[in-house]
C-alpha cells in the first residue's frame, strides 16, 4: 500500500506522528548535510516538523510526504542563511570567557574506542562538511540532494524550483568546487 493510499485509508491524528516517524532519519541526514552540525540540524529537523504540523491540512496527500517535507526544510535553511551572514565557529581549545581573569575550558568526554580510526574518519567528515559549507548554498542543496539522497533531476528540480537544466548546472558545478576544494586532502 503506498503512502498516498495510508493517508486516504487513515482518517486521524495519527496520522502525522506516524509519517514522522518513518520519514525522521532521512529528513536528520539532510539537515545534517545542510547545516554541517548536530545541533543545527536538530534545530532544522524539529522547525521543519512544526511547519510541517501547522501547515499538514494544505498537505496534497497525492504526493509524497518526504518531498513536501524537504522543501520545507531547504526553504528554511536558506532563510536561516539569508538571516546569518555567517556561521560562528566555537574552538572547542580556545578558552570560554566569563568576564572573570580565570579561564573556562571545555572538557569533554572521549569514550570512543579505535582513536586512529575515529580520528581519521572525522578529519574526512569535517573535510567534507567544510567542503560543502564552502559551496553557494544552489549548489549545496543540489548536491546534497542528489548524491547523499539520491534524488532523480525532476525530483530536485520540483523541490528546489528550477529546471531540469538548471539543476543539472548546480550538479556539475557543485561537484567541480566540492572536487576542487577536496583536491589536497588525504587519509595517512
């Protein structure tokens, strides 16, 4: 049975929570590959599911929930975009200061195991994740949505807008600077 015929079967409140559920994981790996960070993407993850809450009686209920649920999100986080001029960064070594002459630092636990392996694997995400960030936010949400969600060129160019070429333009471009900027990095 099809999403589509789910929601005209059930008749309650239900059913939202329930499309949440099954659709919660991929929605966080999108966010995640929008933002860059946990946080931020739980904070667009949980904004998105609100929006979508308010608004899940405009819901066409012919189309697929996942695809309403990403453009939400994207138009969100270029919002957020256009709100921030730009990111701020906290250096988890430099020391917090709380007006005092004594310094705070962050101590945070490591109870990871293999630290060879979870340190490489972290220089390549956060390699990544700057790597991405850097992108224009077009060509970000592009690449993001079809190489890590794998979405087909009329799925994007209908979330995103824009035509099938203009989309493909976004890809190619995307791609080249995500190349460009990866072109020096090496795992040891």
């Amino acid at each position: 049975m099809g999403e589509s015929e789910v929601l005209n079967v059930e008749a309650g409140g239900g059913v939202f929570e329930r499309l949440m559920q099954r659709h919660r994981k991929q929605a966080y790996h999108v966010a995640y590959r929008m933002t860059g960070n946990h946080a931020d993407a739980e904070d667009l993850l949980q904004e998105a599911f609100v929006r979508a809450f308010r608004f899940f009686e405009n819901y066409r209920r012919d189309l697929p929930f996942e695809k309403w649920l990403f453009r939400i999100m994207t138009n969100l986080f270029v919002d957020g975009v256009r709100k921030k001029n730009k990111m701020r960064v906290t250096s988890l070594d430099a020391p917090l200061t709380n007006g005092s002459e004594s310094n705070l630092y962050l101590d945070i636990p490591d109870a990871r195991t293999e630290p060879e392996r979870v340190t490489l694997h972290e220089e390549l995400d956060e390699q990544i994740q700057n790597a991405l960030a850097a992108l224009p936010v077009d060509f970000r949400r592009t690449v993001i949505l079809a190489d890590i969600e794998q979405l087909s060129y009329e799925e994007i160019s209908k979330l995103t807008g824009c035509t099938i070429g203009t989309v493909r333009s976004r890809l190619h471009r995307g791609r080249k600077l995500l190349r460009a900027r990866l072109e020096g990095f090496t795992l040891r």
